[in-house]
C-alpha cells in the first residue's frame, strides 16, 4: 500500500509541475490540459497498467444515465431560479448555437478523456486501486488532486478573478468527487469523461467561462454560474451527497466491487 501512494504522489507531483510551468514557459495556456496526455503514457508504460485498470470499459446505461443528471441536475435549478428572480438577460441564442454546442462536447470529449480523466480517474485513480487503497479515499485524494491542479488557470488566465477562487477551487473538490463516483460506479473514465465534456459545453455556453458572461446573459457569476458560483456550489454538494449514498447502498465502498 505505501507503493502505491509513493507512486501516485510521485505522478501527480511531475504532473502538476510540468503542467504549470509549461504554459508559462512556451506561452501557451492549453498546454495545461495538453502536456498530461504524453505524461499518462509514460506513467502507463512504467506502472504496467492495464485497460481495465485505467477505466477503459464503455460503462452501462444506468451510468450514463448518473453522467447526465449531473450537469443537468446543477444547471437546470440555477436556471429556473436565475429566471424567477430576474437575473437571466438577454439570451443570444442563434441558429449556429446547437451546432456550437455539439462541437464543443464532442471536443471537450476527446480532451477530457486523453487529459483530465485519464490522468484522474484514469492513471490516479488506478494505481491506488490496484492496491485496494480504500474506495472513499481514492476518491477524496483523487478530488483534492484535480481541484489544486486548476489553480493555475488563475495565473494564466486574465478572465478569472481572485475572489472567485475559493468557490472555484472547493467546486473543484466537489466536481472531482462527482468524475469519481461516476469512474467508481462505472468503473469506466468514458462514463466521466462523457460527463465532463458534457458540463462544460453545457456550463461555458449558457453561464461562460471565468468571470465572462454565456448565451444567457448572466452577470452575477459569482452566485449564479455553476462553476465558480454560490448556487453552483451548493446544488454540486446536494447532488454529490446524493451520488455518494446511492453508491453506498447499490454499488459499497469495499473490494471487491461488484458493478453489475
């Protein structure tokens, strides 16, 4: 067991070093994202890991089903609530816009599954569990993990404010429980990334990413955008809480998991 956090801190450490300083070093915010493609290889490579350890299984519907309702499920109360107390502007929904937002996911699919998934509940996630380190543990380290990652968009992107940043960084923490979760109950980081690619079109297309405004005209983001805002935050802590006592009463936090 010491093996495996050894291995995983050593990872994520070169990580979270390599995809900070390249960004500043070449001049190029995605490398962020970008530069944990090639390292997941090589971490592969090294650890001996195989498919099923990295999550590379399709999932079953009922697990698609929990990847849906996720961004749903935050963005749809903030949307009504935004709507009943008149905080929703002047929504610039044009014809292009549903195309826009198929791309984007199919986009943020592919990325999210090469990048942040295959690192967190893909590599991450696998070399813990190949230990049996225990599930809630993984899948709070795992978290914490992906949250402290982001901190740099704030020093690479100009967009962002810094009161935003303790909701930022603790919706990290949340969202990165959720991607767990669904990595757990799935056993698959296509289910997760499915998710993910899916939050962000949905979030950065109506609500916009940073302190900019989305397609529904929404200027109080630090309450209302489901990313960075009060709203966001509380109704991501509502659906973990829900997510987490579900898979403690189908699926359990021992080994082995029975996922069927």
């Amino acid at each position: 067991m010491q093996k495996a956090y050894r291995t995983a801190f050593t990872g994520y450490i070169l990580v979270l070093i390599i995809s900070a300083l390249a960004p500043i070093i070449l001049n190029k915010e995605e490398l962020q994202s970008y530069v944990l493609f090639p390292l997941i290889l090589i971490f592969v490579y090294f650890t001996k890991m195989n498919g099923k350890e990295l999550g590379l299984k399709f999932g079953i519907l009922r697990d698609y089903i929990w990847a849906i309702l996720y961004p749903l499920g935050i963005c749809l109360p903030i949307i009504l609530i935004a709507l009943l107390t008149g905080n929703i502007g002047e929504i610039n929904y044009s014809k292009e816009m549903t195309g826009k937002i198929v791309y984007l996911f199919l986009y943020m699919f592919i990325l999210a599954f090469a990048t942040e998934e295959g690192f967190f509940r893909g590599w991450l996630f696998g070399i813990m569990e190949r230990d049996q380190i225990k599930p809630k543990l993984i899948l709070i380290l795992t978290a914490l993990a992906f949250s402290i990652w982001h901190f740099p968009l704030f020093i690479l992107d100009p967009t962002f404010v810094w009161s935003m940043l303790p909701l930022y960084l603790i919706g990290g923490i949340v969202g990165g429980l959720i991607f767990g979760l669904l990595r757990y109950i799935s056993g698959s980081i296509i289910v997760s990334a499915f998710s993910h690619a899916l939050w962000n079109a949905i979030v950065y297309i109506l609500f916009g990413f940073g302190s900019s405004v989305g397609v529904l005209d929404i200027k109080m983001t630090g309450i209302y955008h489901p990313e960075s805002g009060l709203l966001g935050l509380i109704c991501g802590i509502i659906f973990m809480a829900i997510l987490w006592f579900w898979a403690s009463k189908k699926i359990g936090f021992s080994y082995p998991t029975n996922q069927e």
